[in-house]
C-alpha cells in the first residue's frame, strides 16, 4: 500500500522552517497601529493580505503570542523604571 501526502505550499514562501514574510510586516503595521491607540490585529493581518479567516485567528498564532508577550514585558520593566526613578 502507497500513501501519498499532499503537501499544502504557501504561496508566500513560508515553511516549517521559514516564516511568511507577512508575519513581520503584519506585527509592524500593528505597532504603528498601537501608537495610535489601536489595539486591532486583525485589521493589520488583513491589510498585509491575510485571508478574513486567518486575520481572524492571528492572536493565535505561536509568532503573534511571542511577540506580543516580549512587546508586554518590555512595557512592564519600561513602567517599573519610571516608578524607581
């Protein structure tokens, strides 16, 4: 018996090993966006041409939550030195 296992190719490039290059652009645009006061993820995947479904979901995402998890500690340790100074 011979299986065959059709692998799904991103159009953007992105493997196991290789990020989509969306990715970088999606987590600047939704920097730029919070300076602003405009905490919308998914309008930053979907403006860097993420379908609505995965625009969606992109909190989910295992590179989104880390990054906004150092961007969170970055804030914390940011405030905590203002309160000691």
């Amino acid at each position: 018996m011979c299986i065959t296992i059709m692998a799904r190719n991103n159009p953007n490039g992105a493997n196991g090993t290789t990020s989509d290059p969306r990715e970088q652009k999606t987590w600047d645009r939704y920097v730029v966006n919070l300076t602003k006061g405009i905490d919308n993820a998914y309008q930053a995947a979907v403006e860097e041409g993420y379908s609505d479904d995965h625009a969606r979901n992109i909190t989910l995402q295992g590179w989104f939550k880390e990054r906004k998890a150092k961007l969170k500690r970055k804030d914390m340790l940011s405030k905590s030195e203002k309160v000691l100074s």
